[in-house]
C-alpha cells in the first residue's frame, strides 16, 4: 500500500516575518482564519502530528487536526540564538553564522548542529514513511527541509537551498522507499491538497 505523508508550514508569526529565531510567539491576527478555513481543504488522514512550537500547535489547531507532539518532531534547537533575527547575529557573530549556515556539523549557538537535527528528523521519517495510509503533519520549515534533502537523498548542503513558505504543504507519495515530492503548495487555495 502507498503511504502518503503532508508536511505543512506553520502560519506566519511577527518572528516569521522579521527573521527572527522562533521565540515562542504565535501565529499572527488573521493567520489562524487562513488556516481554519484550509481545513475543508485536507483529507482524512490516520495520523496526525505538530512540531511542538507554539506556532506549529495553533496552526494544528486552526486546522482542526487533533496533533500528537512526537519529540523528534521539534524544531531545530538553535541555542543562544532563539529570540534573536539572523541580522543581529550576523552583525554580532559574523564567523559563527558563516561557519553554522556552511558546516553541517556546527552548532556555535550551543544547541544543535544542523546534521544532529536531519538525524532526529529521519528516525521519526523512518516509522512516519512506513505507515500505509495519510499522515498529516504540521512542522516547522527546517522539519520539511530535512526529510526533502533525504528523500531525494541530496547532499546535506541542499538543506539551506529548499524554501519553505509559512502555511504551505509538502506532499510525500511512496513506499518501500522511493518517494515523489510535491512542494510548497498553498494550503489557502489548493484544492486538491492532500
């Protein structure tokens, strides 16, 4: 049977907007409406998941999915630098972020390296992929990131090459391991989504 996994971007959040390392903040006025009214749009699914930020559980919600948090799900876990925009790193730590957005294995904020994230990511791709049947997920961007580059089995440096639009969907149709991708689908206005 064909598994059939949905990654979808959380809403647009003020950090979202600003570039802004995720500090907990929630999806912005209006965004959750946008999202409510996407549900109509997604099939029935057997499973549903959410990354664990604030923004990726509202969004679960407006959408009405009822999301278990699997652990391995979270975001990328960026240190020191939550809260802050990449701009104010980058003026203060200029090396470290050239060195983090260009060495998978650097962690210079002391949370995780962008290879031990991909790591995480897997373990829960591998039971999420063997699933028969629909999997709806609503992930932070770095999440669909991760399982594009593996399923594609692209290098790890295609990890900062695949954009990811707040509330956008990601489709995976595949089984024994051959995956076909279907990107950045607006939620809003696909309705053939999922």
């Amino acid at each position: 049977m064909t598994s059939r996994v949905t990654l979808i971007s959380p809403a647009i959040t003020p950090s979202l907007r600003r570039a802004r390392f995720d500090d907990g903040d929630s999806i912005e006025d209006g965004a959750g409406a946008r999202a409510g009214s996407a549900a109509v749009l997604l099939r029935a699914a057997e499973r549903a998941f959410a990354s664990s930020s604030v923004r990726c559980r509202e969004t679960a919600s407006a959408l009405g999915l009822d999301a278990s948090e699997p652990p391995d799900l979270s975001g990328l876990d960026v240190g020191r630098w939550r809260g802050r925009t990449l701009e104010e790193v980058g003026a203060e730590e200029p090396e470290a972020v050239a060195r983090w957005l260009a060495d998978p294995d650097a962690a210079p904020h002391g949370g995780e390296s962008v290879r031990e994230l991909c790591a995480r990511i897997v373990r829960w791709w591998e039971t999420a992929g063997s699933a028969d049947g629909r999997t709806v997920a609503v992930v932070e961007p770095e999440v669909v990131r991760a399982v594009v580059a593996h399923v594609l089995g692209a290098p790890m440096s295609a990890f900062w090459r695949v954009d990811v639009p707040p509330l956008t969907a990601t489709e995976f149709t595949g089984r024994s391991g051959r995956w076909n991708v279907r990107v950045g689908h607006v939620l809003a206005t696909s309705p053939d989504l999922v």
